[in-house]
C-alpha cells in the first residue's frame, strides 16, 4: 500500500510538487528561449550589411531594386496605370515610354525589369523618392540585406533548436551564404529577397512565442512576395500559431485595404491582369530556375532578348512540375505524421521551399531559403557525419564553377566568367534538401513524443 501512495504521488503532495517543479523548468526554458535573436546577432548583422556594401561600392547592375523605384516615381507623378507597363517579347527590356527617362537618367541599372508587385509595394517604394536619392536607397539596401542574412540564419537555426544560435556557429554559417551564388545575386541585382527570406524565417521561429511581431513580419512580406501566403493558413492547423495566422492575416488585409483607398480598385485590377498573364507566360533567363526556362534556355542565344517572354509552352513541361511537386508534398506529409513532434517546423518549412521552388517565378536568388530544410537535417537526424557529408555535397551546387555564374560586367570580383555550369542546379539542390529533410524524419533515429518538453533542447542538439 505504502508503495501505491508513493506512485500515485496525490497523497502526500509528490505530485503537486512535480507539477510546481515541472511549471518551473517550464517558465524558464520559455525565459531562457524568449531571445530569438538576441543583440550581438544584430550587431554582427549590422556590420555583414556595412562590409557588404564596402566590397560592393561601385555601380552595378541594381535591374530588381530600379523597377521598384521606377513605380515609386511613376506613382509619385500621378502616371499610375503605367507603373505595369511591360515590353511583350523581353522581360529585361524597358517597359516603354514612360519608364525610359527613368531607366537612362534616374537609376544604374541597363535593364529594369517589369514592376509586378502589389500597388502597396510601389506606394512604399514611392515613399523613399522623397527622402532619398535611387543612390541611397541602393546604399540602405545594401546595409540591410547583409542584416537580413544574420536574421536568416539566426532564425533558421531557432526553427529548429529553439534556443538562440551560438555565435561561432551564426558567424561560419554566415560567411558560407554570403559567398554562395544566391546572394551574391541578390546584391548584384538589388534584390529584396534577403529581407523577405529573413522575414519568412523569423515568423516561422516565433510563430509560437510571439505571435504578434511573427503575424506582422509574416502579413508584410506576404504582401512583398506573395510566396509568404502559403504559411498563413498552414499555421491555422496547429493551436500554438494560429494567432500568429490570424494577425498575419489581419496585417496583410490592412496592407491592401490602405492600399486600395489609396491608389484606388483599378491598379489593384491592373495588377490581377498582369499576375494572370506571367503566370500563363514564361520568362526564360540564365538566372531563371523553373522547369520550362532550364528546357528553353537555348532560346536566350538564338534572339536578341535577353529574358524573353514565350506563350506556346508543351503541356509536359507544366505538368512535369506539379508532379514533382505533389510527390514531394506526400513525402514531407508523412514525414510530419510520422514525427509528429515536429510536425510544426516540417510543413512550415517544407511548404516554403515547395512554393518556392514551384511558384511562376523562380530566381537564382531565391534558394537562399535553403538553409531552412539544412538546419533541418541536422536537427533531425542523429547519424551527424552523414547529414554533414550530403549537405556538403549539396551544397556545392551553391557555388561556381556548378551554380549559375555571375559575370564580370555586374561587378562580381568574386566570381569569373566560366563557360561550365550545370542548368537549373539551384533548384535541384533545393529539392534534394528536401527529400533529405523528409528521409531524416521518416525514420528519425529517437522520435520525440513532444516538441514542447523542456528536455527537447537535449534530444535534438546540435551537432556542435
């Protein structure tokens, strides 16, 4: 009898003591696990983004970031319609008469590409026309998305550890993504692509800890890039983020409803329209990762456009696409059934990488995302020297001579002009990642029961 009161633990207080002690651990895992990115992070961040614009001070190509603030200008002007022009045939052409006095005088850049965000995005862009010059802004940029990729990275190792990155590990990590081609791109181009990346990330790290600030970061970039939707109603499904979804949600309805009263329906009808026509039309670029643009690359040396625009795309190259997308989502699927504890962090970065790999447009520099699913695999495996060995390997297609190459005329001294690279192999690192990260799961080497455990910090350590 004497052993039963001590088991159930209810007679003599046991029980209530282990639940004050286990309340306790609680609080102060949750204390000690508050710090996302704490402030050396920032700092460090802050000084990645001043270093980057130093290497990078002289002119270069800045095509992504000059469409941006070429809308800006044409909102500011009162030439609203105009702010979606397109050249029909070359989507690295000018955009016509209105966008030319900006394109030859305004801004650094030989080919502005077509503007195809929200109107809310052109009205921010609009805004920094007033308080800067296209030079500033480029310099701001610079500093920032350099801060972004410590974000990311920060972020990134959160998702998966849930305690803040050791700052031997946040620095070597940093360094390996800012020499890899993604980024390097994103600079080149004038990208905004860290800054949404980092923001993904984040809102994904403190989705279940601070719902307001991740519901506000995801609800913006969702409006930036429209990718970030997908997450939105994916964390509808797990309790502990829905108020993140639903601020998220919120936010991004204020966006476009402030955008809306402001610059009016018919923009936001021009801009549907021109949503719908590049999701039917494919762009073909040497930096372009989809399906079709890696099978038509040929055309980029048989005409004089330099991303051309083509509309008779076979059915097999759409189709083909899906399907890989479709067996990819099963796989990730049951890779959360199985390890349900994790089961958060795998559809949420899992769906990401999905979207991004298969959205209409996908960009070299997009697959700076990829060091989401590799955090991953190390966190969800235990055999440490086989997920270090097959992210390596991966990871080389990050690189030149194997990733796409970044020419000397955009001011790369980094990188040289070669004549060797293999199509479409940031998009195929990407998918590898992923099937990596499903495997790792499927057969997890010890299945926690929980996430939420305050051992769970133990059981998925860190290899370092």
């Amino acid at each position: 009898m004497p052993v039963l009161s001590l088991r159930s633990g209810n007679r003599f207080g046991t029980g209530r003591l282990r639940e004050a002690l286990s309340s306790t651990s609680s609080r102060n895992s949750a204390s000690n696990s508050a710090a996302i990115i704490g402030w050396p992070a920032h700092v460090l961040g802050l000084l990645v983004g001043l270093l980057t614009q130093l290497i990078w001070h002289s002119p270069r190509e800045n095509g992504d970031w000059a469409a941006l603030w070429i809308a800006g200008k044409l909102l500011r002007q009162g030439d609203d319609p105009h702010i979606y022009d397109y050249a029909p045939d070359d989507f690295a052409a000018w955009a016509g008469p209105f966008w030319q006095p900006f394109a030859q005088q305004d801004v650094t850049s030989a080919s502005p590409h077509p503007f195809v965000q929200a109107p809310f995005v052109a009205q921010m862009a609009e805004a920094l026309t007033f308080v800067m010059s296209f030079h500033t802004s480029v310099f701001f940029l610079t500093v920032a998305s350099g801060w972004a990729l410590v974000v990311l990275v920060a972020s990134a190792f959160y998702v998966w550890f849930h305690r803040p990155i050791p700052m031997g590990v946040l620095v070597g990590v940093t360094v390996v993504v800012w020499l890899s081609t993604p980024f390097q791109w994103s600079i080149t181009l004038g990208q905004t692509t860290p800054l949404v990346t980092a923001g993904i990330a984040y809102s994904i790290a403190a989705a279940r800890r601070r719902p307001w600030s991740a519901g506000i970061v995801l609800g913006v970039v969702s409006v930036i890039k429209l990718t970030p939707l997908a997450l939105i109603p994916l964390m509808l499904l797990f309790r502990r983020s829905r108020r993140t979804s639903l601020i998220a949600i919120a936010t991004t309805a204020f966006c476009f409803g402030l955008s809306v009263l402001t610059v009016g329906w018919p923009l936001h009808e021009i801009w549907r329209a021109r949503i719908h026509m590049f999701s039917t039309f494919k762009v073909i670029a040497p930096t372009s990762q989809t399906f079709v643009s890696i099978m038509k690359r040929h055309l980029i040396d048989e005409g004089p456009a330099g991303a051309p625009i083509i509309q008779d795309t076979p059915g097999w190259m759409v189709v083909t696409p899906m399907m890989l997308a479709a067996v990819i989502a099963l796989a990730l699927g049951i890779a959360a059934y199985r390890c349900r504890g994790r089961a958060f962090e795998i559809i949420m970065v899992g769906a990401m990488c999905v979207a991004t790999c298969f959205s209409g447009f996908v960009w070299t520099h997009y697959f700076i995302i990829v060091v989401l699913p590799a955090f991953g695999v190390f966190a969800l495996t235990a055999r440490r020297r086989w997920a270090v060995a097959c992210i390596a390997i991966v990871s080389v297609l990050y690189f030149p001579p194997l990733s796409d190459v970044i020419s000397s005329q955009h001011d790369n001294r980094y990188f040289a002009q070669t004549g060797f690279y293999v199509p479409g192999g940031a998009l195929m690192a990407t998918i590898v990642m992923l099937f990596l990260l499903a495997a790792a799961v499927v057969v997890p080497a010890r299945r926690a029961t929980s996430a939420e455990l305050p051992s769970s910090a133990t059981e998925f350590r860190a290899p370092w």
